[in-house]
C-alpha cells in the first residue's frame, strides 16, 4: 500500500469528498485507512472498572484507500504515488505529479 501512517491526504470521492486529513493508521491487509477527524462515529461502551459509568466513544472507521490520494504542496495539490529504486538500492516512494520528486 503506498499510502503510509502520518501521511497528509485529501479524499477524492465519496460523501467525504474535499477533506483533508492526516492518516490515523494504515491497514494494508484491507486496503483501508483510518483518518483523524473523518468518518468518527460513535460506539456504545459497556460499564466496566476502568470506565465505571460507561457510555460512547467516540471511533475512526476507516475508509478505502483507493478513495484519498496524498496532498504534496499545501492542501491543493494532490498526486499519485510511486516507487523507484535509488542507485545505493534503497526504495523511496515518489509523487508523480511532481515528476518524481521523492516524498519524505
């Protein structure tokens, strides 16, 4: 999965459209990624000694990794990711939009 956790990305389609967002965590298993403030919703929680009185939580769902694409410069400009193998053998991943330029 070329999205990665900690990664700035802006979702591209579906009722979350237009958000911007850091990605919370990664679940390459899935394809799915969890972001920071998009998607919460709330879980009932049972009493229990930790947390006494219960209640709801609030939880981050995660969504399709196909549906966010990762944000290079500021919060407009979006790109495809890739891979390229550098001449010491070391793998970095690269903004296509940028012409390759490697993303830190």
């Amino acid at each position: 999965m070329k999205i990665k956790q900690n990664d700035i990305v802006k979702v591209v389609a579906g009722k979350l459209k237009g958000k911007v967002a850091k990605v919370v965590k990664a679940y390459p298993a899935t394809g799915k990624v969890a972001l920071e403030g998009v998607n919460v919703i709330k879980r009932n929680v049972k009493p229990s000694q930790l947390n006494p009185k219960g209640g709801t939580k609030e939880v981050h769902t995660a969504i399709d990794v196909s549906k966010v694409a990762l944000v290079v410069d500021g919060k407009d400009k979006t790109s495809r990711v890739g891979t390229i193998v550098k001449q010491d053998g070391t793998k970095v991943r690269v903004a296509k939009a940028l012409g390759n330029k490697e993303i830190k």
